[in-house]
C-alpha cells in the first residue's frame, strides 16, 4: 500500500469539511437530548470507525449518559463482505436501557442487521440508530433506517473523521474521498 506521508495528498475530493460536520452533530445531539429528556440513555460506539463522531455527539447531549463499546467487522479493503463478525465484546449489560448505536456509516445495512440481532437478545428497552452517514442507495437489507443521519451521501469509498482505509485516514478531520490510485494496486 502506497500512502503518501501527508495523508491529506491522498485525498481525491472534500466530501464534508470539519465545520459541516460537527454544525449537523450539533444539531443531532440537541435532537437526541429533546427526545431522551428524563431517560439515561446508553451510548453504544462501534468500533473503531465511530470514535469521532461518538465522542462529538456525546459532547452535544447534556442528559447522563452512559458509554458502551462493540468491535464488529464486515470489509476487506473497499468491498464489504457481508458477513460481520463481532470481534471484541465489551458489553456491560444494556437489560432494560434506552441504547442508541452510534454508527460511523450505515452501507449496505448488514453490519446493522447483525447488531440489532445481538443488541436484542440483550434485552434493551429500545433501541435507535444514530449514524453519521449513511448511503441509503447501496442497501440490501430492509427495514435498517437510523433515526438519526449526519449525512445522506452518494456511493462513494470515503475516509477520514474516524472512518479508514486499511486502518490509516482516520485521522483527517473531515470526510473525503480517496483516490483510486492508493487503492487501485492493493486490490488486484
Ligand atoms: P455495511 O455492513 O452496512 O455494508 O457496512 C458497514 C461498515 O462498513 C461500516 O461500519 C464501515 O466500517 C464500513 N464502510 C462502509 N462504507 C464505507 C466507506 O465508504 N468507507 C469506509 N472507510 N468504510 C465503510
């Protein structure tokens, strides 16, 4: 893999710049404090790619919240598999609390399936999905539709705000497209 020592060069194209992005956290956050008002909800990140976006959301919801984290997995490279596998389970019991998944991107919607599926044998008292993009065209599974969207956005493979390739990029604070050449050889 070819990257370049200042990972912004490997960007194509600025999809979402870092005011954009925490202006709509913002306002998801004040959205999730209106509709919890009275409850404690639990805030469940997906691991790694929701770090940004979870500890943004988090910093803009003023009700007692609680931090939960899930490592789960589904892609190889640019392509997602399908099949997802929960690697690390760090789970305090979510039995009879308000959880919300705190997604990094909603793609073709098996990631979630898979989750949703766990997060109900746990007993949860509700569950939503709040997720900071969401590329709703490419979905194959029905009836995965997060309450709460950051962003609708074409098919493209982005990176950066939390969000990788081959686990670099995360570290851009907006979200961009990377270009063909970086990934063009890796995957043949
Ligand atoms: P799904 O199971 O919905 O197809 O894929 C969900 C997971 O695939 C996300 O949690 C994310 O880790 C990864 N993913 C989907 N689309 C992209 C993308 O455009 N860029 C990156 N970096 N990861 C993606």
């Amino acid at each position: 893999m070819k990257i370049s020592t200042n990972i912004n060069k490997d960007v194509e194209f600025v999809l979402i710049d870092n005011k954009a992005l925490n202006k709509r956290i913002k306002e998801l956050g004040k959205e999730i404090t209106k509709d919890y008002k009275g409850k404690n909800p639990v805030l469940l990140c997906l691991l790694k790619g929701s770090l940004h976006f979870m500890t943004k959301l988090a910093e803009n919801i003023t009700l007692p919240i609680e931090y939960e984290c899930l490592k789960a997995s589904s892609y190889a490279n640019t392509v997602s598999t399908g099949k997802v596998s929960v690697l690390v389970n760090m789970l305090n019991s979510i039995k009879d609390k308000d959880v919300i998944i705190v997604e990094d991107i909603v793609d073709t919607g098996h990631t979630m399936k898979n989750i949703l599926e766990i997060l109900e044998k746990e007993g949860a008292r509700s569950i939503e999905i709040a997720t900071m993009l969401n590329k709703q065209a490419r979905r194959e599974v029905e009836g995965i539709n997060p309450k709460y969207v950051g962003f609708e956005i074409p098919d493209y493979f982005v990176i950066g705000f939390g969000l990788d390739y081959n686990e670099f990029y995360r570290n851009l604070p907006y979200i961009g497209v990377l270009k063909e050449e970086v990934y063009k050889n890796n995957e043949q």
